[in-house]
C-alpha cells in the first residue's frame, strides 16, 4: 500500500509526500484507520507513525516541489518520491485528508516565508475561530489544504508572537458519514457540530481516543 506510487508526471505544484507523527501504529488502527508497515495512507499522504519516543505530535514532514524547507520552524525535508496512487476508503470511512494545520505566532512573517519558498496564497481570513485564533492563511497544496493559524493572544504573548517560530499542529480527516464515524467512536469523539467551512460540520477527537496529534473529522466538501 504505502510503497505504491502512480506513473504519471511529477507534480511542478508543492504537494505533500509524508507527515511524520510521533504516535503508535496500534492507536491508529483501532480507531479504524488502515495501518501497513507503519503507514497510514490517506488519499495520497502517508502518515509514517514512528512511535511517542520520538519529538511530540506532528515531527516534520516532506514535501515536493518547494523552493525551500525555511518554512518559518515548520520542519520540513524535501521529497522527490512520485505521488501515491490514492489509497481506498478506511474502515472508519475517512476517505481523505482534508486540511493540515499550522500554529503561527507571527502569521504575517509565516506567510512570507511559505510564499517565498512557492507554496501559493490562497485567502488570509480575518475573522476570528470558535477557538478565538483572530486570523488565519490557507494554502492548497496538492488535493490538501494547509490552515496556518495565528495562536491567540491568550496562548503568546508580546515577545513570543515575535520570536517562536510556526509549528505543526493538527489534522483533519474528510469522512464519507461524520455521523456514522461519530458513533462508532464513541466517547471519543466530541459532538459534531457547523465547521467554520460553510456548509460542512466537524467533530473533534477527545483526549479518551489516546492519539498524540489533535485530529478532528469533517463532512465531505
């Protein structure tokens, strides 16, 4: 499955080959997802899971076609791997990954330094989350979204909006049924609820569901 790749031509767009997640193999697969030889393969991204010993949450990640792996502290390595032959609908009914998100205290300054190495701009929304994030930048890359979010006020202060630097954070799966998946999981999963994406519903994953990374499933677009 995850050593699978197309034919066709090499994307000249940025686009995502691995996230690499500091998480268990075992978690993943008994929350439905389809996991071989350490790879949980969604849509065309595989998500390497290399175990907790490793740095906590989302490691880095390795895309294509980028200009430059200076993406303001996001970790990044470059890939030159083909892109994936999709992977099929997992047992849990996620059928893609939808938006991969970024925590950014300088939003402005994390924008400059992913369009400068080509990743492209497609809206910066100033409006604030649920959460209470008071902007956020959105890039495609590939079929994938990528959400830079600016880390409210009450999570970075004065001085740490000016020198920590962007992290990885979180993901979000699109599932065929989020109302089925939902109750699957069970207390695991939080109540579904309106998406900030007009016209979609989302629901979070609880701390009961024993994953590293924050994963929140979404109704298709």
């Amino acid at each position: 499955m995850s050593g699978t790749h197309a034919e066709s031509p090499q994307s000249r767009e940025p686009t995502i080959d691995e996230l690499v997640l500091a998480d268990e193999p075992e978690r993943w697969s008994a929350l439905g997802f389809t996991v071989q030889d350490g790879c949980c393969l969604v849509g065309t991204v595989c998500l390497r899971l290399i175990g907790r010993s490793a740095a906590p949450g989302i490691v880095r990640w390795s895309l294509r076609a980028v200009a430059s792996v200076d993406l303001d502290g996001l970790a990044t390595i470059r890939s030159e791997a083909p892109t994936r032959v999709a992977a099929a609908a997992h047992p849990n009914g996620v059928v893609a990954l939808d938006h991969i998100v970024a925590m950014s205290p300088a939003l402005d300054r994390t924008v400059l330094a992913l369009q400068s190495a080509g990743l492209e701009l497609r809206r910066i929304r100033d409006e604030p989350t649920p959460a209470g994030a008071p902007r956020q930048a959105f890039f495609r890359l590939g079929e994938e979204i990528l959400e830079v979010v600016q880390e409210p006020d009450r999570v970075a202060g004065e001085d740490a909006r000016r020198d920590r630097s962007a992290r990885l954070w979180g993901l979000a799966f699109t599932v065929e049924d989020l109302d089925g998946a939902a109750m699957r999981l069970g207390e695991d999963a939080g109540p579904v609820h309106p998406a900030v994406q007009s016209g979609r519903r989302i629901a979070s994953l609880r701390r009961s569901a024993g994953l590293a990374v924050p994963v929140a499933l979404m109704s298709p677009r």
